[in-house]
C-alpha cells in the first residue's frame, strides 16, 4: 500500500500518519469485538436477537388492530 501511495506522490510523512491510524483503527476494532464476546453470554444475545425479530412479527398483526380500536372505544 505505500509503495501505491509513493507511486501517485503522498509524501511520507502522510503515509506513516495513515498507516498509524490504520493500526490505532484496526486495534480499537479488535478490543471493541473482544469485549463483545467476552461481556454478554451467547444465550442472552440469542435470545435477545430471536426477542427482536419474532416479537415483532408476531406481534405485527395484533398491534395495529388495537390502535384502531382505542381511540373509538375514547369516541363513544
């Protein structure tokens, strides 16, 4: 990748800038995924994944139908 950035006339000075945040970056992100592995225990991020995507589907065809029929029951 440097010798790329030489060839189009970066001085070396932004190549060595870059290629330290490049690793700052590529650090945070290895910290950020182990910490995400290490904190939550795998069966409450399952459970927490099926909670978000099933509830709503199942609750899709439920919750509209009450919407409707509140504020006309508050009318009469």
């Amino acid at each position: 990748m440097t010798n790329e950035l030489r060839n189009y006339g970066v001085q070396s000075g932004e190549i060595s800038r870059a290629s330290q945040y490049v690793s700052k970056m590529i650090i945070t992100f290895d910290n950020m995924k182990i910490i995400h592995n290490y904190r939550t225990p795998i069966t409450l991020r399952t459970y927490s994944k099926v909670f978000i995507y099933i509830f709503q589907l199942s609750t899709a065809h439920i919750l509209p139908a009450q919407w409707v029929i509140i504020p006309l029951r508050l009318n009469m």
